[in-house]
C-alpha cells in the first residue's frame, strides 16, 4: 500500500514536474511577470505528507500559473482582435474618405467638362451668328444690287415691251387683213372644189349605177332559169379585181335554190364589166348584188 502511494506520488510529482517545465519554457518563450511562490513551513510534517504537500502547493501554483497565462492569451487575443477592429475601422473610414474624394474629384471633373462643353458650344454659337450675320449681310448687299439691276433691267423692258407691243399690234393688224383675204380666198377656193366634187360625185354615182346594171344584166344573162324561181331572189357580195375578175361570190341572203343558180351564173360569166374610173372602180370592187329571176 505504501508502495503504491509511492508511486502515485512519483508519478503525479512527474506529471507536475511536466508542466512546470512546459510553462517555464512558455514563460521563457513569451517573457511575463516572474511569480515567485512562497512556502511557509509552521510545524514539522511527514515525508509523505511533505510531498502531498508539496504536490497541493504545486498543482496551486500551477493553476494559478495557467489561469494567469489563460489570461494574459485572452487579453492578448482581445488586444489583438481590438487592435484589428481599429486597424479596419480605419482602413474603411480611409476607404470611405478616398471614395468621398473620388467622387468628389468626378464631380468637379463632370462639372469642368460640362463647363468646357458649355463654353465650346458658346464660342460655337457665337462664331456661327457672327457667320450667319456676315453671311446676312452679304445677302442684303447682294439682293440690293440685284434690286438696283433688276430695276434698271425692268425699265429696259417696259421700254422694249411697248415696242413690241406696237409692233405687235401693226403686225397683228397686218396679219388680219392677210388672214381675211386668205380666207376669202379659201372660201372661194372651197367653193369650187365642192362644187366640182359633188359633180365628180354625181358622175361617180352615175356611173356606179350604170356598172351594176350592166353586172346585174351579165348575171341574168348566164342564169338558168326554173319556174320554181319565180317571185324569189338573192342578195349576192362580189369581190372584183380591176379588170372584173370575180375574186370572191357568196350569197348573203334570200332562196337557196335562187343563191346557188347565181353563183352558177357569176362563175360562169367568169369577167363583170368594170370601170376604168378609179373613184368607180373603188365603189364596185366589193358591191352587193340583188338577183331577181326575170320568169
């Protein structure tokens, strides 16, 4: 038993031996206030209980030692996290300011621009009205001698106007008087040539009449006759060529059997007497025809 407790004793000075060592070494590492640990002795013990003792004195110290060093790390990290705070704090006020100067330098720099614009665009104007007036003023110089010929040119022509105008007017009268016996002259003129185409007319017509009843006779002529004929007739077209020749015959209306005897007889005649007459000739060359049996 005694033996045991020995070495539990041993074995707990160890592991406080341990950690007095690890925070000598800390305290080596990271300097801090020396504690100095007092033992005050009043009555002579036993070894076993010297050593409890000592073990109690020293897990106290150690404690003590610990929650020093617990808090000297807390107040170091607060320190730290505080020094850090101020640090961003700074460091966004900082930022803050340099973003309040930005803006601050874009303003007056849109502001400068804008005033730069402004003046250009004055200038601008300025330049482009004292143009436009310089320009203005040409014109009116421009348009007041334009006026000044115009109106001498105008005078010139009211002049020359009244010129013409009597001449016009002589020549007017001159062309009147010409018209007038040119007219007269084209009315008697006129006269005569009615006068002789209704003659040429009446000749014409004349001898139109006389070609178709010499037409007519020279179909009768080759007709053959039926008594079943009569009472009948037929509306014939002849197309004539200029020496009489019967180009074409076709019956246009009336008895069949009538119709076809005087296309019998048409082509049979062969030749129609014509006239050499043109103004006749035209009148005959397409004529229609009426063919009455003579029974």
């Amino acid at each position: 038993m005694k033996n045991d407790f020995k070495s539990a004793l041993v074995k707990s000075s160890a592991l406080h031996i341990g950690i007095i060592v690890a925070l000598v070494i800390g305290n080596w590492l990271q300097p801090s206030t020396p504690q100095v640990m007092e033992v005050t002795l009043n009555a002579p013990v036993k070894p076993e209980q010297k050593a409890v003792e000592a073990v109690s004195v020293d897990n106290k110290a150690v404690e003590k030692r610990i929650n020093e060093l617990k808090k000297q790390e807390a107040d170091k990290k607060a320190a730290e996290a505080k020094r850090i705070r101020d640090l961003e704090r700074r460091a966004a006020n900082a930022k803050k300011k340099r973003e309040e100067e930005a803006r601050r330098i874009a303003k007056l720099e849109k502001e400068r621009v804008r005033k730069e614009r402004e003046k250009k665009k004055a200038e601008a104007a300025a330049r482009a009205a004292k143009k436009k007036q310089q320009a203005e003023q040409k014109k009116a110089a421009e348009a007041k001698k334009k006026a000044e010929a115009l109106a001498k040119k105008r005078k010139a022509e009211e002049e020359r106007l009244k010129k013409a105008e009597a001449k016009r007017k002589a020549d007017a009268e001159a062309a009147r008087q010409k018209a007038l016996a040119e007219k007269m002259m084209q009315e008697q003129l006129a006269a005569e040539a009615a006068a002789r185409s209704r003659a040429k007319q009446a000749q014409v017509l004349s001898e139109v009449e006389k070609y178709t009843a010499l037409i007519i006779a020279k179909i009768q002529q080759n007709l053959l006759l039926e008594d079943s004929m009569k009472g009948k007739q037929c509306r014939l077209n002849l197309r004539l060529a200029f020496n009489g020749l019967v180009t074409q015959v076709e019956a246009l209306s009336g008895d069949k059997q009538v119709c076809e005897a005087s296309i019998r007889a048409v082509r049979r005649a062969d030749t129609l007497p014509v006239s050499k007459d043109k103004a006749v000739f035209e009148k005959l060359k397409n004529i229609n025809l009426t063919i009455k049996p003579d029974i």
